[in-house]
C-alpha cells in the first residue's frame, strides 16, 4: 500500500475565524445567481441541436449549468432529425413547446406532442426524433451531482408522460373555481405518485404549468429556490417585477422589470421579492420548475408574501 505521509494529509487544511466565513453568500464568496434569459429565436431557427442557457462563468461551477442545482435548454429538432442526450442526472423534465415526435431510451419509446411534459430518471442516453420541425424546453439536475461528485445509479420513479389535454383539462378546472380569485395562484402543480410527501414531479425537481390571467397582479413574493421559468402564449404588457426590499406599504423599491416574450425562458434569483403582472388584455400562462423537491424534502424551501391576506391565503403555494 502507498504510504501517506503527515505532510500529504495537512497539505488542503485551511482555518477561518467565524464572522470571516459563516456566511459565503451574504459576503460574497459564492457569487449571486444573476438575471438572464434565454430568448426564443434560437430555438426557432438553425440546425438541430442542443441549446444550453449556461450561467456557470457567473455561478463559477465546473462545467453548464443555469442555476447551482439545475441546467436548462432549448433543444430544436429538424423534421426527420434526431438527437442524444445524455447527462448524469437523477431527473430529466422534458416540455414540447412545438412539433412532435418520440423519445426513446432502453426499450422504451415516448410519443410526444406540443403541450406534453415528460420526465425521465437516470439510466441512459435518450434518442429524440422528430417528425416536424420541434422544439423540446429540457431541465436536468446534473449539477447538483456534478457538485456532490456523485453519478446516479438507481431510477426514483419510472419514465411518465403528462399530455397536453391532461395538464389543460386540470387547469381550466382550477381556473373554473369560483375559489381560484382568492387565490394567489392559478395553477396546476405536476405530481409523481412515487412522491407522497414532496407532491412534487420528481424527487428533486418541481414543475407548476400556471396562469395568469388578463388584469391580474400576482403580489409580491419571494422563495429560497431559484426559478427557471419558461413563459408561454403571451402578448405584450406582461412582465416580472423584482426587487431586493419592500417598502411599509408591502410594494417593491425601485423593481427592475422583466418583461415577457413568448416561447422564452428567464430566471428569478431566489430570495428576490417579485410580482407578476398581465396587463396584455388576453390570458398567459408560464411553467415555473425549480429544485423545490429537493428542498422541500430537505424542510428548507421557504416562500414569504408580503400582503398579510395572501400570506393567510397561499402560504403552502410557490
């Protein structure tokens, strides 16, 4: 056997004094996840490929990655093209935002259309094809494994298919509700059966397909989990404010305004109060996904509201 010595063990050893360490974030050592979006003309035009929305020079991780936990794409899919992917993750959701085609891995092939969801655990390289010019929005964990140096070896929860219909019937339900304007949301939550204490899509990952409809102001709020959001049919007049502080008054100080575009995806920063607002004269809708599986397993995911009436009324909605 080698032999180590005294000095090869010591060699890594380093000492803070606490008030220099206790808090990386707040003192800067690991960097703030930054505003950005990924706009929708790259995944409408070009060859077929893999369109990362990659934040790591910012985040300062090894290799992509869209949030320290998360990484995001477009992936855009030529008619009678076809692509691999494959990542060390234990998740993989999967939105078509258009076209159709299948997804195959193993011995299992997914058929998908515009509207569907799909999630897949780990295990291996997935085939996309398409049969029309497609584009798929695709979320994966990998840099959380990639950060624990860890590689996925056991399947959670099999391969599951939500359709369009499905998700739209559900929706159209809750909006139905005569309850739904109390409410600080309009929104269905996608959920795994494998999952019972989570009620999440994934053990790790959360996924909302949400709406927002014309005239509404969603108050301002903020959550520990970074949002990775993908806006879908919406006209001009819908937007996101952000803002570091409120005012006594429960409103945003000086709000930076992220302001919709269709088909695209941005991100909100977590612990940022933000507000969404339609003032299009039609109906939104978006899909938020985040890590909030992760979290909330870990009894760490927190959402704050600043009105007292929705934080009495939404206090367990994202």
């Amino acid at each position: 056997m080698e032999s180590t010595t005294q000095f090869d063990l010591q060699e890594d050893v380093q000492f803070f004094e606490y008030t220099k360490a206790s808090n990386p974030v707040g003192g800067g050592t690991i960097t703030a996840v930054p505003f950005a979006e990924l706009l929708s003309h790259l995944h409408e035009q070009g060859p077929t490929r893999v369109i990362p929305f990659d934040l790591s020079d910012t985040l300062v991780c090894e290799s992509s990655a869209t949030s320290p936990n998360l990484f995001a794409a477009f992936i855009r899919i030529e008619p009678g093209k076809q692509i691999h992917t494959a990542v060390n993750a234990t998740s993989e959701l999967y939105y078509v935002i258009r076209g159709s085609g299948v997804s195959s891995r193993k011995s299992l092939s997914m058929q998908w259309k515009a509207g569907d969801f799909f999630v897949v655990p780990s295990g291996s390289e997935l085939t996309h094809s398409a049969a029309v010019d497609s584009a798929l929005y695709w979320i994966n964990d990998e840099p959380l494994l990639r950060y624990l140096g860890v590689t996925a070896t056991s399947e959670r929860f099999s391969p599951t298919l939500y359709k369009a219909e499905d998700c739209e019937r559900e929706l159209a339900r809750i909006a139905g509700d005569p309850a739904s304007s109390d409410r600080n949301r309009i929104a269905v939550l996608l959920a795994n059966k494998n999952f019972p204490q989570t009620m999440t899509v994934t053990h790790t990952l959360w996924a909302m397909f949400g709406l927002l409809p014309k005239g509404a102001v969603q108050q301002p709020h903020r959550h520990n989990s970074v949002a990775l959001d993908l806006i879908l049919d919406c006209k001009p007049g819908c937007y996101t404010l952000v803002s570091r502080d409120l005012g006594q008054d429960g409103q945003m100080i000086n709000p930076v305004r992220q302001d919709w575009k269709p088909y695209s995806a941005f991100v909100t920063p977590p612990n940022l109060w933000h507000s969404h607002h339609n003032e299009s004269g039609e109906d939104a809708r978006l899909i938020p996904i985040q890590d909030a599986g992760l979290q909330t397993y870990m009894r760490t995911l927190n959402i704050e509201f600043a009105h007292p009436a929705a934080r009495k009324k939404s206090a367990h909605i994202l």
